[in-house]
C-alpha cells in the first residue's frame, strides 16, 4: 500500500515529549523528524541518520535512549529520523521502504524526478547540510544476523577514527549505489551496520558507539582513535529479481533455485572454498557478481555442479540475508575474495 509522504519536522529535543519505551514515540512521530540538542560546545554540529530503512531499528532505539538521559552533548547534534512512516506500518520496524516501492538509500542521488521518495532524500541532504556537520554516522542494521561493521568509501584516518567507536571491522567499498553515504558532505561519514534488527547486542552496540560519538571532545584524537580491519574491494553477489527462489534445508524441485535456510551464519567469519550454499534447477544463470564498478565480475565467486550451488573461493561475507525481497531486489550478499584480489583462481 502506497504511504502519502509527508515533509520533515523539525524539533528541539526540549520540546520533546518522549513515551515509555521506543515503539510507543515512533508512532507519535508525524512522519521524518529532525531533532536538534544543542551541546557544550555550539559551534559545531554532528549528525546521527537512522531508520533510512524503517525495519533497521538499532540506529532509533539508541536515539531514543540518549534523549531520553538527558545528557549534554559534546557539541551539538542533529538527529534525522528518515523512513518513519515506513516503521509504523505493522508489524513496527519491518516494513523497508516508505513508499514500498523505492529504496531510499539508492535515492539520494536524486536521479529520479518522478519519486516523492527522491524528494524526501533531497529534504534529508538539505537538513545535513545545512548545519555544516563535523561528521555523519549513518545508522542501519544487517539484512540478517551478523557482527556489527562499518562502510565507508573512504580510507582515511578521520573514517577510520569514526568507525572505531562503534566496532573494529570496516568495508571500505567504492560501489555506487545512490546512499547516503556516498554523498559529499565536506567532512567524513561512516555507515554503522549494527547486527541483525532483532539483536539485543546490535541495539546495546548502537547505544554505546552513539554515546562515546556524541560526548568526545575530539573526534579525530583519543583512546578511540585506533586502526580498524578494513576490508576492501567488496563484490555484489546478485540474483535475477524473476528467478523463483526459496530458503530451504534441501533442493526444491519447484524452486529454480534453493538457498540454504542457514545462510545467514556465513557472516561469522570465513567461509571456506567449495562450500554448499544452495541448490539451482538452472545452473548459475540467474547469478551476477558486480565489482566496485558495478561492472559484472569475469571470475564468478560461485559455480554450480550436479546441482549444487558451491562457494569457487575461501570467501569473508557479509550481509547474506534470508529476507527474500531483499535478496531478490538488492543483493543476496556481498563477498571480500581474497583469491580475486591476487589474481588467483581455485575450485572447479
């Protein structure tokens, strides 16, 4: 069902009503709100974005505890709660997409004049722009279960000073999507990834890294400012929208493809070579793998035999999801390939 989008609201968090727990201010809210606090230090300004995707909740529940602690902030802080209307349709927090059609995080590079959707991202650049902000963390979590890491699509020691507060692992990625993160805002922006939206650690991991993020003096300096694991030159495993595909223990014989019920568990670490990652009716037509670039990768990191769909290289995944429209729409993974990288090649 189409939402009706409404404009953002601004607001100063003393003028903030907030309810008992988290779910019950999400459905006070009017649609996309803009919060304001202001910090010890007022000429400065650091942005915190959550729910661009409206069934990522860790990203509000931690904006919602720091308000609701009443704690000064360093400097001051804008809040940009993006995709309300999206997380109050029920179930709360499960619903993705605002108008249920387009993803907002691939709209923010506003190529798409016919969308309301494409407007609310223009709202939202404009609201973070114009309090020329120190720095930007973007708040989301995983499509399914997984440790927490940061993205960014820079290296340098300011993105990596940032992600630290959060966790220790950052994607550093040059695809072009439409996010929010890749947009210039002359100061460095990290997108947290916090775990899966159902994780009381990812909510406990959101609330920590935002509260160390607004009460440091300096961002750039302290006993946070440490190197992070950075994984760089991530690859898109995507799957054909019409493919009819299922999540399943074993091979459906209706199904042109079966993925594996449990792949979300390969985002825990390492998954090695030749590894059974599903079933394909059809081969491995239905799959692409995209570079940086988002060109289409020469050297598959999948390969398909006697039905069986299997893993070509030792491979660090991330985001793999049984969300079906997720997997179907967007991509079913994305993969760090240390073999590609060197030029290598292995299994069958």
């Amino acid at each position: 069902m189409a939402i009706t989008l409404k404009k953002l609201r601004y607001t100063h968090a003393e003028n903030l009503h907030l309810p008992a727990d988290p779910t019950e201010w999400l459905l006070s809210l009017h649609g996309p709100t803009v919060i304001d606090m202001q910090g010890h230090i007022t000429n400065r300004t650091r942005v915190v974005s959550v729910l661009v995707h409206g069934n990522e909740p860790s990203g509000f529940i931690a904006v919602y505890r720091f308000l609701q602690s009443k704690i000064t902030p360093m400097t001051n802080v804008r809040f940009v709660i993006c995709s309300v209307e999206a997380a109050q349709q029920q179930p709360v927090f499960t619903n993705r997409y605002v108008d249920d059609v387009h993803d907002l995080n691939r709209c923010f590079n506003l190529n798409r004049e016919d969308a309301a959707v494409t407007q609310r991202a223009g709202s939202i650049l404009q609201a973070i722009n114009e309090v020329k902000p120190e720095a930007v963390i973007d708040m989301h979590n995983t499509s399914g279960t997984s440790p927490s890491f940061c993205v960014a699509t820079r290296i340098d020691m300011q993105v990596q000073a940032l992600a630290s507060f959060f966790c220790q692992t950052m994607m550093y990625t040059r695809l072009s999507l439409g996010s929010l993160m890749e947009q210039n805002f002359n100061c460095p922006i990290v997108t947290v990834e916090c775990g899966g939206a159902k994780d009381q650690q990812a909510h406990e991991m959101a609330y920590q890294g935002v509260h160390e993020f607004l009460m440091a003096d300096n961002l750039f300096a302290g006993h946070h400012y440490m190197l992070v694991d950075i994984v760089e030159h991530p690859l898109r495993l995507e799957l054909d929208p019409k493919t009819k595909m299922v999540f399943a223990d074993k091979n459906d014989p209706d199904a042109d493809v079966t993925l594996v019920s449990d792949i979300e568990q390969h985002n825990m670490g390492v998954t090695r070579a030749d590894c059974l990652i599903g079933w394909s009716n059809i081969g491995c037509a239905p799959f692409t793998v995209r570079n940086e670039a988002g060109e289409v990768q020469s050297d598959s990191i999948i390969y398909c035999k006697d039905g069986q769909i299997l893993t070509r290289h030792k491979l660090r995944i991330f985001m793999a999801t049984t969300n079906h429209r997720i997997a179907l729409n967007d991509c079913l993974f994305y993969a760090f390939c240390e073999d590609l990288q060197a030029g290598t090649s292995s299994g069958a």
